[in-house]
C-alpha cells in the first residue's frame, strides 16, 4: 500500500488525492507522512486530471526557513521535539471544513491512529543543512501545553511559508514534480471549485531525521498489528 490508512487503486503503491472524494484536496502546510518514525525522503506527484484554473501546489523551503531565523529563536527551536499524528486537528487552519472531507478524514485517514516524535530542527543527512521539521501533523510540542504548543508551532511555521521561501508551480496535465520531503513544505491551493483535479503521488523510504545532538526520530504510537516492514511498504515508491 502507498499510505498507512488511505487504501490505494487496485494492485498499485500509488496514492491518489481526487478532489471530488472526501480527501482528495491537501489544502494544508505539510511535510507527506511525518506520522512515522522515518518518513519519506522524496516524493513524486503526477497530475492526471488538472482544472482549467486553479490548484497550484506551492512548496517552501524549510532549510532557508530555518537559516532566516534569529540566532536565539534558532537555539530555542533545535531544543525542541513534536508530536506528529494522522490523528490532527484537521480543521485547524481550514477556513471551511466540509462535512464529507471530514469523515473522510476521522473514518479513513485516521482508521488506525500513528505518532512520531521528530526534534524540530533537523540535520539533512545529505547536504549537512538544518531544516525546520513542522506542518499539520504536529500535535503537541513535547514539554508544553496545547495552549503553548500551539503558539510556539505558528511562531516556527509562520517563518516557513513566508513567500521568500516559497515556490509556485502551476500544473499542467501529465506534468510530474519531484521534490525532498526532508527539507520542503507543501500545499495544494483549494481555488478550482467544482473543478475535476486528480493527481497521483508516489514516496521513496526514508529514514529517521536526526537533532543537532545526534538523536533520532522515534515511534511513540502505532497499530498492534503494524511492523516496521509494513510501514516501510507503505510509504515505499512501487
């Protein structure tokens, strides 16, 4: 399977957001599957089915995020470890919550719930960059209360998707982007309407992220019946 939860097309490791299905619209800031230990390094998006206009995916760069950061705010931050869950505050950041995106969201993505513990600041095992590890999934920032997670979480975020760090791609049928989920964000604009937008995403395995003191990305929750191998299939490239 493509997504620990999200069930796949028939016989492929292919993970398809259709807008005209309940979770077919990431409209949300994010780093893809950071629920687990080791999410993945890259990830491939295919459009197959682009509206006339609107949809854009818009990527930002969290190793320029972090770089951009008041030398006390990046100290303060690379002491710092989150919660990541599939079992978020979805309509957090939504302005409109429709009501069968929702139960899409609590009866599918969320049919078996995952955790990780990630330090914020990690360092890119290839290029030695110190990147800001955030988006949705985080669910509390260990330490703190919600009230305090949540401040320090829009502090950190809000540098990350300042538009000097960002990148706009407007789609195109058939185009495929390829990016490094270990040092990006990104966000499907929900502009198009009633709009047909399909597009199909595939992830390559990665490893767990690694603090500025050497610690490592560590599980704190997942299904009984889930192996390490069985998370791995799942978010590995077919």
């Amino acid at each position: 399977m493509p997504h620990p939860t999200v069930p796949s097309p028939t016989g492929t490791q292919i993970f398809e957001l259709d807008a005209s299905k309940g979770g077919g619209r990431a409209d949300s800031w994010h780093t893809d599957v950071t629920f687990v230990d080791a999410f993945p390094k890259i990830s491939i998006l295919r459009g197959v089915t682009i509206p006339q206009y609107g949809g854009d995916t818009i990527w930002a760069n969290t190793a320029a995020a972090y770089e951009g950061l008041p030398e006390p705010l990046k100290r303060f931050a690379e002491e710092l470890w989150a919660v990541h869950s599939n079992d978020y505050d979805y309509g957090a950041t939504r302005t409109i919550v429709e009501q069968e995106r929702l139960r899409h969201h609590q009866n599918v993505f969320v049919s078996a719930v995952f955790e990780a513990e990630h330090p914020i600041v990690h360092v890119h095992p290839v290029s030695g960059e110190r990147a800001l590890l955030l988006g949705h999934f985080i669910k509390k920032i260990v330490g703190f209360s919600s009230t305090e997670s949540a401040r320090i979480f829009q502090l950190l975020q809000d540098r990350v998707i300042r538009p000097e760090n960002t990148v706009r791609w407007n789609w195109r049928q058939d185009d495929v982007a390829i990016w490094d989920n270990r040092a990006t964000q990104h966000f499907a604009v929900n502009d198009y309407g009633d709009q047909p937008r399909l597009v199909r995403r595939v992830t390559i395995e990665g490893e767990r992220a690694v603090a500025v003191d050497g610690q490592r990305s560590r599980t704190r929750k997942r299904p009984d019946a889930v192996n390490d191998d069985q998370i791995r299939a799942a978010i590995a490239m077919a």
